[in-house]
C-alpha cells in the first residue's frame, strides 16, 4: 500500500470518528476513499481526513448534512478552479464568509450555555459543601 494512502481504522482513528460515522458520510456523498486497495478495502489521504476534519468540526455545531455538503463544495471549487471567473470567485468565498459567520454565532450560544453550566456547577459545590461535615456546614 502507497504511503500516502491510509486504511479506514486509522482514519478513523485520526478523526475521531467511528468506521460507521466515516462509512455513513460516504454514503451521503461528503467523503469519497480516494481509492480502493486490490482487496476492495477503501483507502484514504491526507486531503480525505482534513475534508472529515471540516466534518466533525461543523456537526456539534449543528450544520446539516446538506449545509457540510454545500461549504465542501464551495471549498473544492475554490482549491480547484485556478480559471474562476472573479464574481464566481466571490460568490463563492462569500458563501465560505457566512459558513464563518455561522460557526461565530453558534460559538458565541456555546460559551453562554457553557457559563450557565460553570455556575450550575458551582451552585452544586456550594451546596454540597454546606451540607458536608468538616466544612462548617451542618453535621
């Protein structure tokens, strides 16, 4: 097997993600194996992973399958079209910008749901240690 070529079990191990999740994100289109071994295995490089990479990184911040397919999309035209027309360009980097603009937002949700859950945290230690004998709560 080429160096450059890497098995499903260790992508899947470099990404985090289960054989089944890689498999399931075949299925859908958002990943192709850039090729096959002679035994059918599917093998991967280095731009399939960072493509799951982009993947894994939008799922937990709610993007749909068909939203991962489109910035994907966008990405690969812009990495292989060196010809692009310049508003067709734009267009297309604007769409990565609202991609941005979108992880920003739900960032800015996740640290306040984060906060909240500091403080619930800390309501429950605080709590705790009023109700813990050696801590001069009561006994």
């Amino acid at each position: 097997m080429d160096a450059k070529h890497m098995q499903i079990g260790e992508v899947a191990a470099r990404t985090e993600l289960s054989l089944r999740t890689i498999r399931h994100y075949e299925e859908t289109g958002l990943v192709v194996p850039s090729a096959r071994s002679q035994g059918g295995f599917r093998l991967y490089t280095e731009t399939d992973v960072q493509r799951l990479m982009v993947i894994r990184r939008m799922k937990p911040l709610g993007f749909t399958l068909e939203q991962m397919r489109d910035l994907l999309d966008a990405t690969d035209r812009l990495d292989a079209d060196g010809d692009l027309a310049a508003d067709e360009r734009e267009a297309l980097l604007e769409r990565v910008r609202a991609y941005e603009r979108a992880a920003a937002e739900q960032m800015a949700k996740l640290r306040v749901q984060l906060a909240r859950a500091e403080d619930f945290a800390a309501t429950l230690r605080s709590r705790l240690a009023q109700d813990t004998p050696g801590t001069g709560g009561p006994a």
